[in-house]
C-alpha cells in the first residue's frame, strides 16, 4: 500500500505477452467491477506474480480475477498484420494457454 504505485507481474509472463517494464496498462477488476490505469513492473521470472501496488492494492485484492491490456502505439504500417497476443494464465497464475 506504502508505494508510487502500479502493477508488479512476473517477468517471465511479461516477455511471453511482450510487455515491457513501465509500460502503459488499463486493469479491468472482474471481480469487483474496478477499473484502473497505472504502469508494469517486472517481477520475479517463474514467481507467479500479479501484485497491485500503491493506491492501486485498495481496489485489486489478491484472488481477484483481472484482466490486464497493456497497449503500443502503432504506425497504420504497423498494424498490417498486427495481431494481439493473449494469455490466459490458471488459479495459480500458471500460463495455460
């Protein structure tokens, strides 16, 4: 609770989804309808990690189910081909798909 804020998420699930440190996210809270704009920290690889930070843990509790965005801008060259990358990860935060 005691920091800047944003969103801590294991750097391993990060590279796969093509994040990056400090980038732009939107957290939509399913489970309490909470929305919240804030920026990625890299967590520990493997860890398992989705942490809410700051101001941010007031509103996402751990077990809650979120769904994270994380956007880029891009060029109308840039999105020729342009596809999303979705990860759907299970109740221990594993990648499932």
């Amino acid at each position: 609770l005691d920091y800047e804020g944003s969103f801590t998420i294991d750097s391993a699930v990060m590279e796969r989804a093509g994040m990056r440190p400090f980038q732009a996210l939107e957290i939509y809270d399913v489970t309490n309808g909470s929305r919240i704009k804030t920026y990625a920290i890299a967590g520990e690889p493997g860890s398992g990690t989705f942490c809410a930070n700051g101001a941010a843990a007031h509103l996402i509790r751990k077990g809650d189910v979120v769904i994270i965005c994380a956007y880029a801008l891009l060029s109308p060259e840039e999105l020729k081909g342009f596809s999303p990358k979705v990860i759907r990860v299970d109740d221990n935060n594993e990648v499932v798909e």
